[in-house]
C-alpha cells in the first residue's frame, strides 16, 4: 500500500480500526472497534488521536523511509493497548 494512501487512511479512520483491516490485521481491527463500543467510544478517541500523529510521522517520511519502515511498528503504534 502506498504512503499517502496508508496515511489518509490512518488519519481519517483509525478511530474505526479500519487501518488494521486494510492490512489484514482483523483480529486487531474488531479489537479495537470493540474495545471502543465496551468504553463508549473513549478508547475510539484515544486511537483517533493516535491515529493523527502517527498518519503526520507517516506522511512526513520519505517513500525509502516507508519503504524502510517496520510495518509492525507501525501497525503497533495505530492501536491503544493491544498486545496480541
């Protein structure tokens, strides 16, 4: 996936765990969306937020620095306390 697509995405949507979904982490993205209903939509804000800066980082690197990157520790950094 492109940068700037993967960017859009996690700042317009991260708060839905869409991100995950795009990337083939389903077990992360229903996680998270059900992590958001169980707290009424506070751990939804968190990862709104979350998703904000890491779509700014993100869109801020270099297509070698994505290319470079750690999918993993970026998929990481998109989501609130999930460890799985």
């Amino acid at each position: 996936m492109s940068k700037v697509a993967f960017g859009l995405i996690t700042l317009l949507l991260n708060g839905y765990g869409v991100p995950c979904f795009v990337n083939g982490k389903v077990e992360k993205g229903i996680f998270t969306i059900l992590s958001s209903v169980f707290t009424l939509g506070v751990v939804g804000v968190i990862n709104l937020v979350k998703g904000i800066i890491s779509a700014i980082k993100i869109l801020n690197m270099t297509d070698e620095e994505y290319a470079a990157a750690d999918r993993e520790t970026l998929y990481e950094s998109i989501v609130f306390f999930y460890k799985g």
